[in-house]
C-alpha cells in the first residue's frame, strides 16, 4: 500500500490464510491495542495519532507473546473439546468400525456346535488310535524289537 500509515502487524504475525494461531494472535493484539486505547479514552480525551502510533510501537515487540498466547488457547481449546468429546468420539470410532466385525461373527450356537463336533471327532480319534493299539500290542512289540536289532545293536558293535 502507498499509506505510510499502514501497520504491517497483520502480515507480521498471520503467515497465510489458514494460519489460525496467526489470527487469533491478532486478535489478542488488536484486544490490547483496543484496552490501551479505551484507558486513554476514559481520561476524557481522544487518542492522538502520535498515542496510537506509542501503542502500535510497544504492542509490535510483544508478538511473539501474542503467538504463544495464541499457541496456548488454541492447544487448551483442543484438549477441553476432545475430552468433553472423548465418549462421542470412542463410540463414533467403534460404532463404524466393531459393529461390523462384531455383526460378521459366528453365533454362540455355532461356536458352541463347531465345539462339540471337534471335540467328538477328537475323542473318536483317540479311541480307534487305542484300540488299534490294543489289538495290535504284539505286532508292534515285535516292530519295536526288529528295530531294536537293526539300529541299536548294530550302532553299538
């Protein structure tokens, strides 16, 4: 711009437009220049342009304080909306993504029957195991000597 007048504090302290600790420390600037403003004001007189010109000049070395206000209330907004929020959001996340996981499982009867089936094939297994064991005790003795004289004996001569 072409006014000498022209305060640059915006472009100082708002980087682009979507620089939200930017304008909210803006807005805590131009908070104070407004309360020294009206401190002035309440004395009965109008500010000068040489008062507002002091108040930009002190105000304009305290941006950096304006920027970490700024930084603060923004974290401190956050974490208060998120842990009012923490119930809405737990379930909203659960709600889309469990119930259909949840939806996709096996009834308890059929686990309950996919139980009982598993555990009768495995107890009928046991038994044709032990009973082909028991009938056939002799066949395997004679196995287990034959192999006893083939690797043991012959391993140890």
């Amino acid at each position: 711009m072409a006014n000498d007048d022209y305060n640059k504090i915006f472009e100082n302290l708002v980087e682009d437009e979507g620089n939200l600790i930017g304008l909210i420390a803006y807005s805590l600037y131009k908070q104070e220049k407004r309360k020294e403003i009206v401190k002035i004001a309440n004395g009965g007189k109008k500010p000068t342009k040489t008062q507002i010109k002091r108040i930009e000049s002190v105000l304009s070395n305290q941006l950096e304080g304006f920027k970490e206000q700024a930084n603060i209330l923004l974290d401190t907004t956050f974490e208060y909306l998120v842990s009012e929020n923490l119930d809405n959001i737990y379930s909203e996340y659960f709600l889309t993504k469990d119930i259909d996981k949840l939806s996709k499982r096996d009834s308890l009867w059929t686990k309950l029957w996919q139980s009982v089936f598993f555990r009768i094939c495995w107890v009928f297994l046991i038994a044709i195991i032990s009973i082909i064991l028991y009938y056939n005790i002799d066949s395997l003795k004679a196995v287990g000597e034959n192999f006893h004289k083939t690797f043991v004996e012959n391993k140890a001569e």
